[in-house]
C-alpha cells in the first residue's frame, strides 16, 4: 500500500521513538526508585507535547488532511490505551509487583508492543489493500466490541492465574514464586528460571495482542495510509506509561470511561461499514471521538463517590 512516509522517515522515526526509550529508562529511570506522581505528569507532558510536534511535522511535510488523520488517530489510540490501564492495574495488583520495578515492566512491556504493533500494522495494510471487504470486517467486529463493552461492565473479568501466556511460559521455563531484584531470570541449582517479574511481562504483553485486536481495526477507520496508522500508534502508545503511573490511584474515578470507548468503537465501526456510501471527514471523526472521551471524564468525575473522610 502506498504510504506518505518515504523509507528514511520510517527509519528516522522508529530509531527517534528507540532512542527516546532508552533516554528514559537507561539514563532518566536508571536507579530503581518508584515513580513518583509528579514525575509522571512531567513524563506525560513530554510524550503528548512530542506527538503534537510530529503532528505538526506531518502538517508541514503532508499537509492538512494527513496531520488531521494522525491527530484522530492518536486521539483514538490514546483512549484505547487508557482502557489498558485497567487491565494493567489488575495484573500488577495480582502478582504484587513492587512499586520499584514497576518502572521497568511497563519499559519492556511496551518495547514489545511496539514491535507487536508494527506487525499487526503490516499485516492489517496488507489486508485492506488486497481484499477491501476487509473494510467491513473490522467494520463488523468493533461494532460488535462496542456494544459488548457497553454491556459488559466487569472491569476485573481479566484473571492471571488463567491466562494461557501465563500456562504458556510456566510449561516453557521453570519458575519461582518470587521476585529476584529487577532481574527477569535467575539461576538457582545450577538451572535458568523465571521470576515472576517475567510471568507478569508475558501476561501484559499476551493482554496487548488482544487490545491491538480492537485498536488497529479501529485506526484503520480514520487512514489506511500504513506511516500515519504506525505513528499515531506508537506515539500514543509511548505515552502508556506514565500515564498508568499518572491514573493508577484514581482508575476506579473514571466508571464511564467504557461507556465513552464502547460509543467510539461502535462510532468507527460504522464509520467502515458506510465508507463506500458516505464519507465522514476527518474534521468530523476528530471531534466526535474527542467530544465523546470528554464527556466520559467529565461525567465520570462530576459523579464520582466523593472520598470519605477518616
């Protein structure tokens, strides 16, 4: 599929995003200390002030429509992310991952849902450039995700101890019920095992591929052009971090935050399904699925049980 973005923006970008891992982890996050909540809102600056200057690069190199696309599109990713979260919330509370190492997890975490990302990416632009009733599949399935969000209210349904990655690893590599430092495998008795620092990463990386099942059908409704699918994506999954760090001790605030993602799957889901009849700009897209995340967070704020007073 032909794409805006020439061969040496797709590597100048991917080694841009790689590099900006490794400042944060190997230089900023080097000593294994907990991240504090200021920290993280410095952190969530940074990453949303970055995607909004490559927006403005992709306004300068490709004009309005592309830099409108990348901007629904990294709206549109951010929100599904941020229902990541919970699932996130819940796999670190299972295997009581110490806050100190938190850090660390979602750093790897998130390297491999860049790479997961990218092939799905790839693969889903192969799709829908060979086969353009694809269009109407995805179409299809996030109408049928949104309304089973919408119904399902269950915020805690995800259970480790079932996981089939969480099975999977267990019957690969031997491992210990503890954590061992920040160290994924250890030796004991002359042997490589697994902590359970790294049953937990296979379990967030395993939960990743079912949420880019929703999310890259979904981006796939405002462009099909493969560099502002995979930029968009990876901006708005780059800020994932500390942004769980910014929201973990108030996720339980935001209870219409699914009823606002289950409107905006359901949105773009027949957005696909009506593409060859009507054609609904990107203007529009763009302020449907912001108009809808803020009500959703307002509303959940405005109505959220005051906190008691000991």
């Amino acid at each position: 599929m032909t794409s805006v973005g020439s061969p040496a923006l797709w590597i100048a970008f991917t080694l841009g995003v790689l590099a900006i891992l490794v400042i944060d982890l190997g230089v900023l996050n080097r000593d294994a200390k907990p991240m504090t909540f200021r920290k993280a809102l410095i952190a969530a600056t940074i990453f949303v002030s970055l995607s909004l200057a490559f927006a403005g690069l992709v306004y300068h190199w490709f004009g309005k429509d592309r830099a409108l696309e990348y901007l629904t599109g990294y709206v549109l990713e951010l929100s599904l992310s941020v229902d990541n979260l919970f699932v996130i919330l819940v796999i670190m509370t299972f295997f009581r991952v110490p806050a100190e190492h938190q850090h660390r997890l979602l750093f790897w975490g998130i390297l491999g849902a860049l790479v997961l990302r990218a092939v799905f990416i790839v693969l889903g632009s192969a799709l829908v450039q060979q086969f353009h009733f694809v269009l109407y599949v995805f179409g299809a399935f996030l109408v049928f995700t949104g309304v089973k969000l919408f119904l399902h209210d269950d915020e805690d349904s995800v259970d480790p101890e079932k996981s089939f990655f969480v099975r999977a690893v267990r019957r690969i590599i031997p491992t210990i019920p503890e954590f061992v430092g920040g160290a994924f495998i250890v030796r004991r008795d002359g042997r490589r095992v697994a902590t359970l620092l790294l049953v937990a990463l296979v379990m967030i990386e395993g939960t990743d591929v079912l949420f880019a099942v929703d999310s890259i059908p979904a981006i796939f409704a405002v462009t099909t052009d493969p560099f502002i699918v995979y930029t968009s994506n990876i901006c708005a999954i780059l800020g994932l971090r500390s942004l769980y760090f910014l929201l973990a001790g108030m996720m339980d605030r935001f209870r219409f935050l699914k009823v606002g993602l289950a409107v905006v799957l359901t949105f773009v889901g027949v957005k696909m399904l009506i593409v060859d009849l009507i054609k609904i700009p990107i203007e529009i897209s763009l302020m449907a699925i912001g108009g809808v995340l803020v009500i959703s967070v307002v509303a959940s704020l405005w109505f959220s049980e005051p906190t008691s007073k000991k």
